[in-house]
C-alpha cells in the first residue's frame, strides 16, 4: 500500500513538474490578427488536445437534412515530459461556476477547461476564428475545425487552491487537425462524433 501511495505522490509531482516546465517554455507561433491575444497578454501553459467535435443531423429549410455542430468539443490535455504524455487539462462544457463581473452565463453552460492537477477552471467564449488551412504557421490542416481565440468569462481556484488556470485571460486553440462537419448523407436524430486533435495555448495578463 506504502508503495502504492508513494507511487502515486511521484506521478502527481511529474505531472506538476511538466506542468511548470511547458510554462516556462511556452512560444506560440505566429497568429492572424483576427486571433491573436491582445498585448499585456503571455502564454504560460500549453496542452496538446485529444478530443471529439459532436454533430446532430437536423432538417433544413428546404426539407433535405444536414449535420449540425450541437455539442461542445470535449477533450483531454496532454504536456510533454520527457518523451511521455501527462495528462494535465480535461474540456467539456459545465456551468459556469465563478462568472466574471458582468457576464450572466447561459444555462446550457460555457466551455470548460479544468485542470487535472489542482482542479482549478476557466470558462471562456469564442470571440473570434479561422478556417482551418488559412494560415500556415497557426492553422495548417484544411478541412478541420476552426481556429480560436477564446476569452476567459469565469475562473475558479481548486478547493485546496490551485491555481493554474485561475488567472487564465485568453486560451488560443490552434493547429487543429479534424473534428469537421462529417461530409456523409445524413437522416434527421442521427449524431455523430468527429476525433480532433489541437494545440490549446493559456494566456494570463503581463505583471
């Protein structure tokens, strides 16, 4: 049991430690203006995605059906720590437990990161994207989900508090490959889920 628990206690102090190392080396690449981060911003933690974009076939105006994205991404975050991955991050969509002053929070909830070392959240909105394949150095795959620059709208420390992702400002997705709208003839209920990967850069505000 002994060797159980200290086992566990090297692993969670791994997982910190690539946690610290990707926020000392964090260099995003160069965005479009349309989703860059506004200036007395700087990434201090990125997290490699593995995650699935959900689709509902629905009628359209002219009586014929199409795939429709009406469910959030959800995904698990990954650092790097010497040629391993630790899981550091996990996305869905949640209520938004802590919003800012000002935002009232819809009642089907905000996109949710939270981490899986210290349980502390962002909730961010879309404010801006582009289309995969439209920029070579942030965006390269054609044919996959957007781009996006997202806002932090509510951030909560972990109840012991944690605090990685309590002063998040702005989260960049970038470097998406799948999770499209499925090209596939589709009948009217019928839901599919679409794999993606992306690279999820975490801002905070220069001191």
């Amino acid at each position: 049991m002994i060797h159980k628990l200290l086992i566990a206690t090297l692993a969670v102090g791994c997982a910190f430690g690539a946690a610290t190392h990707a926020a000392a080396q964090v260099t995003p690449p160069p965005t479009p203006d349309t989703i860059a981060v506004p200036a007395g911003n700087h990434a201090f933690l990125v997290g490699h995605a593995f995650g699935s974009q959900g689709y509902t076939c629905l009628p359209t105006s002219d009586g014929s059906a199409a795939w429709n994205p009406t469910a959030r991404p959800e995904a698990t975050l990954f650092a790097d720590l010497a040629g391993a991955q630790f899981q550091i991050i996990t996305h869905f969509q949640s209520i938004n437990a802590n919003p800012k002053q000002g935002v009232t929070p819809p009642l089907s909830g905000n996109a949710t990161w939270q981490s899986s070392l210290d349980s502390s959240r962002v909730w961010a909105v879309k404010v801006a994207g582009i289309d995969a394949g439209s920029d070579p150095a942030s965006c390269p795959n054609n044919g996959s989900i957007q781009c996006l620059k997202l806002q932090s709208v509510g951030n909560k420390k972990g109840p012991t508090g944690g605090s990685l992702l309590a002063n998040t400002t702005f989260i960049q997705r970038l470097n998406t490959n799948g999770g499209a709208v499925p090209v596939s003839a589709c009948t009217v209920g019928q839901t599919q889920l679409v794999g993606y990967t992306a690279d999820y850069y975490f801002f905070t505000a220069d001191k």
